[in-house]
C-alpha cells in the first residue's frame, strides 16, 4: 500500500504564480510513490469542500480573517530596524492577529491519518502542534517548505511552530539555507536541505526563434511582468533604457500581455500568447535574460534562463541572485546604476559566454534532472 502525503498549503488552485506552480511540481513528484491529498487553505475564504484535481484529492479550507497585504506592509516597515528578525511583543501579536485562522485544517489533516505531512509556505495559520510531537510514537515526519519571500518571515509565531515540528527543512536556495540556520541556531544543519526542484525545459520547442525577432539580430531579453497578472513595478526601467545603455544591441521586452522588441530605429510588438513557451524561446536565443520584477522566493526564470544556456541580470538579495551567485552564471544589481553596469558587462560576449557555459553546467547538474528530483522528493518527504 503506498505512504499517504498531506500537502498543507495556502499555495494552490489556478494561480500561474511561481510557488504555487513549484508546490504543484513538489505534488507531482510525491505522486510517483505516494498518494498525495492537499489540504488548501483558501482565502478568500470558501466553504469546505472536497474536489479531485488530477490526480490529487483537494481538501478546501477557509482561511478566515487574513490581510496579508497588511501584514507585508507592517513586516516591511518592522525589518528597516534589524531585518525584522527581533520583533516586540506587541509587534508579533499584531502580525499574528492579521494572518488570520484556518483552525479547521488540524481536523481534516488528522482525518487524514497521514504518513507524512508536507508545510509547503511560510503561511501555516492553524495548530501545528496537532501533529503531535517531534519522531513521537505514530506521529507523521513533517517537512517545512517556507518559501520565503522576505528573511523577515522568519520571526513570525506561525513559521517558528512550523520550524519546531518539521523533521525536516527543505529549502530552495543557499540564502534560504543560511537565514533558516541563522534564525534557528539550535536545528541540526544536515535537516535543512536543498529542494533541487528541477525544472523540465522544452529545448526542442525553444530552438524555433518567434517571428520577426531573427530581424533585430543579437537582443537583451528583459522581463518587468511575467506571467500575466504577476508582481510588477510601476516604474521599472524600460527596453528603451536598456537599450541606449547597450547602443548596438536590441532589446526584447516581456510585460504581460506585451511583449515586443526593438533597437535603435524600430520596435515591433510581438503578437504571440504570453505563454511559458514562447518565453523559453526569447530566453533561448537572448544575449542575457534581465529580471526587472519584484523578486519571488523561488527565482523559477532564473534557473530556466540557465537551463537554455542564457545568463542572467537579477535583482540583488532574491532567490534568482542567489541561484546567479551559486552558478556564476549571471551579475545581480542594487540601482539603475548596477543595472546599467551588470548589462554593459554582460553584452560583451567574452563575459557573456563564460557566465553561459558556467550556468547552464550548475542549471543541468541542480535542477535539470526530473528524476533525480523525483526520488530526493521522497527521501526527503518520507524519509529512508
């Protein structure tokens, strides 16, 4: 009979967001050997329900009272202070009192009776201690997968509850790796381990450039949103700027449902569905892949960019600069200044090509072996 999984998540559903899609991924690969439930917690809050989707039973959760929005706001302003790691006690009750509750999650995860339970994001708004005590008698392994978007995260009550209980921490980058050590001085270094998601690229798919972009020949590929409806600045740097900070070189931007690509006398906008395939087909054949979004906690473009052999430009303390720095395979950026510097660096193709071959090297050895991934999914959810 194969182990039972709950996934417990507020990271589910049709949002194209890149936790949301590495949580799926985690699922995916867990299904291989296990039988995997996810228990979502739901905000806006829905009534509880139970739905199949693919191959995973959906248990809905509300989560009631949430204003995460607020909560980011209060957080951001508490970290100018020392990075957020030490709140006051009025400060932690507040941001506690807006995560809202989805108290009903310890009941169904219980019914559940599962062999392992997987806390995939930092947002865990209901009773963990529920899962009993730590390698207890019948109580299931536990592994925490914070996806944090802010080290600021790490001081919240709901996170260090989390923290406490999992047997196991797994993390997506070498950054996470060290806050999680740093915060919580007192867990075992070798249970705080790399995910290694690996992100399956379609190389042949890619190799077709999209129409009309052979005519702009050698191009920056600059990314302000992607995908759709995703995190963006209202004021970012533009394929115009970028453009007079290289001269001779075009540049193609993805914002949205725009995407174009232009140099110094034409822009053509590209009429092609913002879709993930058509993005690797820009990445492909690019000088260097720039992010200009607000960063995310997995940096999914940066390591696919790497996989197709194509540098990076990243923004600095995000999980992107992390995978950059780890693979020396890109250049990261503080300012419009760095930025500015980072792609005149990188257009020249001595250091571009360097920084390729490097990337893509660390990009196929970490994260571009699906069934590498597959089985250390399980050593690490299920253990030996």
């Amino acid at each position: 009979m194969s182990p039972r999984v709950a996934i417990v998540t507020a990271h589910w559903g049709g949002s194209l967001d890149e936790t949301t899609s590495t949580t799926r991924l985690l699922a995916g690969a867990l299904a291989r050997s296990a039988e995997v439930e996810v228990v979502h917690l739901a905000s806006p809050p829905e009534p509880p329900a139970t739905v199949e989707d693919s191959v995973f039973r959906v248990h809905r959760v509300p989560w009631k009272g949430a204003r995460l929005l607020r909560a980011g706001l209060v957080r951001t302003a508490l970290g100018t202070y020392d990075g957020g790691r030490h709140l006051p006690a009025v400060a932690s009750a507040l941001l506690e009192e807006l995560e809202g509750s989805a108290e009903d999650a310890a009941e169904v995860v219980a019914g559940l009776a599962p062999d392992a339970v997987v806390l995939a994001g930092h947002h865990q708004p209901w009773d963990v201690s529920s899962l009993g005590a730590r390698g207890g008698p019948g109580a299931p392994r536990v592994t925490f997968v914070p996806f944090l978007d802010s080290e600021t995260a790490l001081s919240a009550a709901a996170v260090a509850a989390a923290e406490r209980r999992a047997d196991v921490v797994a993390v997506m980058h070498s950054g996470e790796r060290r806050a999680v050590l740093s915060s919580f001085p007192d867990r075992a270094e070798d249970s705080v381990v790399p995910l290694g998601c690996a992100f399956a690229v379609n190389r042949s798919a890619s190799a077709n450039r999209l129409f009309g972009v052979r005519y702009f020949g050698a191009y920056l590929l600059s990314i302000r949103c992607f995908p759709p409806g995703g995190p963006r600045w209202e004021r970012s740097v533009t394929h115009e700027v970028l453009r007079s900070a290289v001269g001779h070189v075009s540049v193609a931007e993805v914002d949205g449902e725009r995407w174009c690509i232009g140099d110094r006398e034409n822009t053509l906008e590209l009429p092609v569905s913002p879709s993930r395939v058509n993005l690797w087909r820009l990445m492909r054949h690019a000088l260097a892949t720039v992010d200009l979004r607000p960063p995310g906690p997995v940096g999914r473009e940066a390591i696919e960019s790497m996989l197709l052999g194509t540098p990076v430009v990243v923004p600095d303390d995000s999980a992107a600069k992390q995978h950059a720095a780890d693979a020396s395979g890109g250049l990261w950026y503080r300012d419009v200044g760095e930025l500015t510097d980072a792609v005149r660096a990188i257009a020249d193709r001595r250091v571009r090509d360097r920084l390729a071959v490097q990337g893509k090297a660390w990009a196929d050895r970490t994260h571009g072996r699906m069934d590498e991934f597959v089985r250390r999914a399980r050593q690490i959810v299920l253990g030996d």
